[in-house]
C-alpha cells in the first residue's frame, strides 16, 4: 500500500515531523471521504470519486510510474496516450474506493447488481466448497469480484498490505471485517495460510503488484519480480487454484468471471518449477484483461526493475 497518499513521499520523508503531520491530514481526509460517500447514493459516489480522484492526477508523484509501467505493457503507444490512461486510471481508482467503502452496499444490493459468469469446470468447483485460493488482479472492480466467494458459501482469508497509517489501517480493516472476512497480513508469513487451507477454507489474493522478493517471471515480455508463493501453497497444500475477475457495467454494475481451476502443465516437475509455470500462465489472464481495459490498471507503482538491474 501507499506510504502516503496526499503527500509526496520525499517531502514528507525529510523530517520526522512532517511524517507526523502527513498521517494526520490523510487520516481527516480520509474519515471525511468516508463520511461524504457514505451520504452519497452508489451512483453519485462513482461520480465524485471519479472526477476529484481524476484531478488528483497531474499532482502526484505516482503518475510517472502508471506512465512507465504503460509504456512497458503497450510499447507502441505514445507519449499522448500514456497521459491520458494515466488520467482515466486515477479516476477508476476513486471507482476502487467508492466500492471498497460501498461493498457492504453491492452485497446486499447484489441481484441487481452483480452478474456471475462461471466456467462449466469453476461452477463444478465452487459447488464442491473445497479450499481454494483464489486470484485477482487490481483491474477493473478487483474488490467487487471476490464478492463470488460469499455466494457461494466459502470461508474466506483475504491476504492484506498493511498501511502505514494506523487511522486509515483501522478504517480499512472495518471494512473488510463488515463482510465477515478473515484478514491475513502480507507480514504474516505462511504459517497462518498453510492452518486456513488445510482447515479447509480458501484465500483471495491479488498477485500483479511487484514485491519485495520473489521470482523474476515474465510479464508482457519482460522479466518482472513476482510473488510466486500462493500458487506454491496451493501445490503443496492441495489447495485448487482458481482465477476470477470484476468488470466494471453502466449504472454501477458489476460483472464477475470465474475461470475453470488452473492445472499444472509440468505436474511431475519439481514445485518451484510448476509455481513459476502457473504464475506464468496466470500473467497471461492478467496481460488480457489490460489490453482489454488499460485504464483500469491501477499500476501506480513501479512493476518491473529498472534496466541496470536485471
């Protein structure tokens, strides 16, 4: 998660105290937007967020790395367009956050809201209720999708980065926790997620954000560090592994994928082998649904190493 939100990192790193004064700004901010979209219908909430979250664009430091990483996933673009994808992605981020606020909301509102496309294999699988590891990526209404999960009846971890900001940390817990989640943080460590897969429950991650360690697999045809090890965990658990996806509809609908249960296309290579061979093909969904819809890549930090590092 961001370090800071309303503050450029560098600025608010220079002295102690203007850490301190960062946190307290994005804690108002933040229980003020809370507060405003709450009041606000569905709709009118997309609305908002969309336009102010859109402005917010050309003062953030962050836009340069969307640009960057966009100019590595569509090479022959222009400088233009970067911009202006740029742009519509931080409006379909303040999309992200209405829903993440409104997603107590979607549930309860979700047969006029939701439609579910199911592979006939996923459809087989999500009846059976069998512990499972589910992933997404931050496209599109990446929080809306795993919405599947509680219709379907799974006891469900959702695997979460910390904020550094104990106030909006707390918010954002609540939220997750108003849907009866269990919440697992990325500092855990594996331990607890090996117990919840052998219990018999399931995971939600999104996995295309780059990490502090993992392996370098390709990603639009250039090595990029990745988390391989909720697929590692799904082989050496015996948990399934299953990919779903939001898509964002007129009228503040929602279409969610589930996609048949992904198999191992070495299965008698050793596990390291196969977690990175299903990563691979995992990024292949991923690299689809960008082309599909590249504005709604919420790509704000830096995806692949710099050149002089590989």
């Amino acid at each position: 998660m961001p370090e800071f939100y309303f503050v450029p990192k560098k600025l608010a790193r220079k002295a102690p105290v203007l850490v301190s004064i960062a946190q307290s700004i994005e804690a108002v901010a933040f229980r003020f937007i809370f507060w405003l979209i709450r009041l606000l219908s569905l709709e009118q909430a997309l609305a908002l967020a969309g336009f102010t979250f859109g402005l917010g664009a050309s003062l953030s430091d962050k836009a340069n790395k969307a640009e960057d990483n966009l100019a590595i996933a569509f090479p022959d673009s222009t400088p233009e367009w970067r911009r202006k994808t740029t742009k519509q992605i931080f409006r379909h981020l303040g999309h992200s956050a209405v829903e993440l606020i409104k997603l107590e909301q979607i549930w309860e509102e979700r047969e006029q809201r939701i439609e579910v496309i199911i592979e006939p294999g996923a459809r087989e699988h999500m009846e059976s209720g069998r512990a499972t590891i589910f992933i997404t990526a931050h496209i599109g209404p990446w929080q809306v999708a795993p919405l599947v999960t509680k219709m379907y009846g799974f006891t469900v971890n959702t695997i979460y980065a910390p904020e550094s900001n104990p106030t909006i940390q707390d918010l954002m817990l609540d939220l997750r926790r108003s849907l009866g989640e269990r919440l697992i943080s990325t500092e855990a460590g594996p331990r607890p997620l090996i117990k919840e897969l052998k219990a018999g429950h399931s995971i939600n991650v999104a996995m295309d954000t780059r990490p502090d360690t993992g392996k370098m697999v390709p990603f639009f045809g250039r090595e990029a560090l990745t988390n391989t090890s909720a697929v590692g965990l799904a082989l050496k658990t015996g948990a399934s592994l299953v990919v779903a996806r939001g898509e964002r509809l007129p009228g503040a609908r929602y279409r969610v994928w589930v996609y048949d249960p992904l198999q191992s296309p070495i299965p008698d290579a050793p596990l390291k082998d196969q977690a990175v061979a299903l990563t691979e093909i995992i990024h292949g969904y991923f690299e689809d649904w960008i082309r599909e819809y590249p504005e709604q890549w919420i790509c704000l930090k830096r995806r692949w190493p710099k050149r002089h590092k590989l």
